[in-house]
C-alpha cells in the first residue's frame, strides 16, 4: 500500500547543532538572535565562538541583538524554487549569511534595511532569516 | 630563504579527457603522472616527493603514492580547494630550495561528471566545520556564493554583467584554437547575457565548465633542470593565503590575491607591467575581474574596465589570459582549475603554446589559483615563472 499523504517537504533545513552552538540555536527558537561579545577586546564577532577570533580570550558571552541591520550583498538564485541568500550586516556589527523571505525578489537591494524573522525547520529550531523592515 | 631560481618545472601534463567514464580517479591520477614524466624525460623512480590535494582517495598522499609505487622522502597533501595545486608549486620549490628532495611530483585528477552519471560520489573532507551548522542551512551553493561577490563589486564599483561577459569571451577566442576544449565556440557578450540567469547576477556563460582529467607538474633542482632535453623554467617567486569571514568582518570587495600576490611579486622582484603572461583563476567571471585588481594589474574598482574590449585576448589586448580556453571554456577537471592554471602558464614561457595564442617573447608569467569560496573562505594562491634561455 502506498503513502498518498506526501508530507510538505521543509523549505527550511534543520541546522546542525553542537555544544558551542547549542545556545544560539535555543536562543532563535525563543524568537532572540544572539551573537558573541567579547569583554576582554570589547568586540562582537559571528559565527559565535567559545574564543574570541580578535584577541583570543574566553571571556565572551551572548550579546541579544536587536534583530535590525542591512543587506551587504544578496543573490537569489534562479534555478527551481527562486530562493535569496544574503549576507547581512547587523546594528551591532557583524555581517551574518542568511536568506531574505517574505519579499519581492525583484525588489531588493544592497543597503536596504531588514529585520529578523524566525524561520521554523520543523525540527526544533529556527533559522534566522531576514525580511524588509 | 628565498626560493628565487632555486627550483624548475620540467614536465606538465594536461589529460586530454574530458569524461571519465570508466577510469578511476587513482588510475587517472597515475595518468597524468606518467605524462609529466614523459614531458620532463624523468623516470618513475626518480621522483622523490609528492604533492596533492583533496582529490586522491584515502589517507592525504599515500594510498595515491601506493597506487603508484613512489619511494618518498617528502609528501604535502595541503588542501585548498583549486588553489591547491598552485600552493604545491610553492611548497615544491621551498623543499627542493631546502634540499629535502630533488623531483617533485604534483596531481589533480577527478571524475565528477561521471560520478553525476553513475549517481556516486564521494567528496574531500570529513567533520563538519564550526561554520556548517550557521551556513548550510540557508542554501549556500558554489554559484550564489561567488554571485554575491559580483552583486557586492557591481554595487561598490559600478561593474557590469556586460564586463563580466568579456571574460568569458576572452576565453572562448582562445579555445576555438584547442582541440581538447570542451567548449571550442566563440561567444559574445550578447550570448552570455542572453544564457540563463543561474543566481544574480551570474548566468549560466559566466560559470566554469565541468569536467573530468586532471593534469600533472613536475619539478626538479637546478642541477636536473639542465641536464634536461627541455625549456629550462624556474620559479621565480610564490605566494598563497587564506582569506575568511574574519569573525563576521566581512568585505567581498577583495580576494586572498591581495597578499599571495604581494608576496609573489616582492619575492621575484618583479612587478606586474613585467608580466607576459596570466593565467588567472577562472571558476566564474567574476573571479578573474577581483583578481586581477588584487594582484595589481588594474586598480581596485576598475578591473570591469579592465577585462572589456578584448584586453585579455592574445593579439588583441594588453594583458593575455588563460589562452587555453581556461575554466570557462576549457577544462576545470575534477571541479578544481589550479593545476591547469600552471600548466598553461609552463607552455606559454617555454613557448609551446598553440601559435594562434602564443605570446611572443614570453619570458615572464604568472598563474593564480583561488580554492574554495570567494563569497566565504578561499584559498589563494600566486606563482611567477620565468624562462632561463640555456
Ligand atoms: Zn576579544
């Protein structure tokens, strides 16, 4: 007997998680985008790390972003599904890669500005994607 | 310790295959080994160290050495993605300047078009990376990871697709003159405007080809270069760097270039108005405009400019590049151009080139390698050759 009831494939995958990452990925599926603030040099920096990749030190900890920033560069890529990765740069400093959703894929532009939006997987996290604010 | 003149290129070999259907990628590993041999006039067993990247199956070189029967006293199977092999060459001759070994063997081979067909594959590296778990789930691919560089560079500068397209047709005016080149027509920058958008603003004519083969180097002490039958070749001065997202400090605008190629070009003492001869990474379009900005033949901002009208033409432009159809149109075996970037460079200075893209008088050329992502973490890497007249 065959399966008729096909399941919605994801349109977001999962992310693998690890010990390092664990508080981010808890963080997003709160609806808070955190990245890693560095006491000991004063600066953030993403992907997040345990060391600070400027000065070296332990003595990071998570920095709750305001979720605003701007589009550095884009691409939607054009093959199937259209679908648009973009680096952006958030207010508190670090340019982050992402997808912009919910917007016209004709529209966008480098320099416009863009909130966060928390994508669902489907499997217990979100992905923090970014949308026209 | 400089490596200036301390070490020679004596064989190359491009394998004429362009699907590899039926061979295994040890087998044409070992291909194109024997045919450097042959190139050079060496023997198997004087070779005495090994280089390779990724692509050789098993434990970095040594099941490919055991494929082979290689007695070594040196082996680096340092990966940086297509640049690899151009970091070879420079590894190849800070060994043999240090007397650790005299014939350096260096291999890039793969089959990715046949492993499509026949639905396998198994590709470098093991372990995710720290960075996989913040990037994969957002789709990057090879293409919308280099357009993002060409979005950001048109943004910044004002460069145009119609730019970007004169790379393209730079190199097809050269392949029509190679018989081996998978693409052999000559397209202009309406064709490659009018192909398919694949991620913005790159179309499908600004992407590499994929094919199968590989290619082979050589190289060997002063004192074996002269006593070869062949073009005597010495590097003259290398360099490599990787480049990174720097903690989220992100700037597309320029390439690892920017320093493999200061460090080359201060250790050969030379600067880029002496070069002949460029053979320039060529993954996408893009790659070549950011490159040649950052390894000084143009200014930053101005490399669109550059490539337009034909200036990478041999014959035709000031600045020849990749004459034998490159990665746009030639080969890019195993989805890695760096070795094909030196080999072409070794055929333009000993002169053997194809007589319709030859250079004349060229004594002095460059060939650059980028591994990797240019929109993420690249591998780069710069070496300048030149002919020593006997
Ligand atoms: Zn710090």
């Amino acid at each position: 007997m065959s399966d008729t009831t096909a399941k919605p494939r994801p349109k977001f995958r999962a992310p693998r998680i690890n010990d390092e990452s664990r508080p981010f990925w808890e963080a997003t599926t709160r609806g808070e985008l955190r990245i890693k603030r560095c006491t000991a040099c004063g600066e953030n920096h993403y992907y997040p790390r345990s060391l600070c990749p400027f000065c070296f030190s332990d003595a990071t900890e998570w920095l709750t972003c305001s979720g605003r920033g701007s589009i550095y560069s884009y691409s939607v890529s054009r093959r199937g599904e259209p679908y648009a990765i973009a680096y952006v740069t958030l207010e508190e400093g670090p340019t982050m890669l992402t997808n912009l959703v919910d917007c016209d894929f004709d529209r966008l532009a480098i320099g416009q500005a863009v909130k966060v939006k928390f994508m669902d997987t489907g499997e217990g996290a979100a992905l923090p994607c970014f949308t026209p604010a | 310790m400089s490596i200036k003149g301390k070490a020679y290129i004596a064989g190359i070999y491009e394998h004429p295959l362009r699907d590899g259907t039926g061979k295994t990628v040890p087998q044409l590993h070992a291909e194109v080994a024997r045919g450097a041999l042959e190139d050079a006039g060496l023997d198997k067993n004087d070779i005495d160290a090994y280089y390779c990247a990724g692509d050789v199956p098993g434990m970095g070189a040594i099941n490919q050495a055991e494929y082979m029967g290689l007695k070594l006293r040196q082996v680096d199977s340092t990966e940086t993605g297509g640049s690899s092999y151009v970091l070879h060459v420079r590894h190849a001759a800070q060994a043999i300047a240090a007397g650790h070994c005299k014939v350096a063997l260096i291999t890039l081979a793969g089959r990715p078009r046949a492993d499509a067909k026949e639905n396998y594959s198994v590709r470098p590296g093991g372990g995710a990376p720290a960075d996989y778990g913040f990037e994969a789930p957002f789709r990057p691919t090879i293409v919308n990871m280099y357009a993002m560089v060409a979005m950001r560079h048109m943004h910044e500068f004002g460069t145009t697709s119609e730019q970007l397209a004169w790379v393209k047709v730079a190199a097809s005016h050269h392949a029509q003159h190679n018989p081996h080149a998978l693409l052999r027509e000559v397209v202009t920058v309406e064709d490659v405007l009018a192909s398919p958008m694949i991620s913005d603003p790159l179309h499908r004519l600004d992407c590499c080809v994929m094919t199968d083969g590989g290619g082979a180097i050589l190289m060997v002490a002063p004192e074996i270069a002269k006593s070869l039958n062949r073009p005597r070749v010495r590097v003259l001065g290398a360099g490599e760097a990787p480049k990174h997202l720097n903690g989220g400090k992100v700037d597309l605008t320029y390439s690892g270039a920017v320093w493999s190629g200061a460090d080359a070009f201060a250790e050969a003492g030379v600067k880029p108005a002496d070069i002949k001869y460029a053979s320039i990474y060529d993954s996408f379009t893009i790659t070549v405009v950011e490159t040649l900005e950052d390894l000084g033949f143009c200014a930053k901002g101005k490399g669109g400019a550059f490539v337009a009208d034909g200036n990478l033409i041999s014959g035709v432009g000031k600045l020849p590049f990749n004459t034998d159809g490159g990665g746009l149109c030639n080969n890019h075996p195993s989805d890695r151009g760096g070795i094909t970037k030196v080999i072409e460079a070794v055929r333009q200075v000993r002169g053997e080139a194809h007589p319709r893209v030859q250079v004349p008088n060229c004594n002095l050329v460059l060939a650059h390698g980028t591994g990797g992502l240019l929109g993420s973490r690249m591998g780069s890497a710069t070496v300048i050759l030149e002919r020593e007249d006997a």
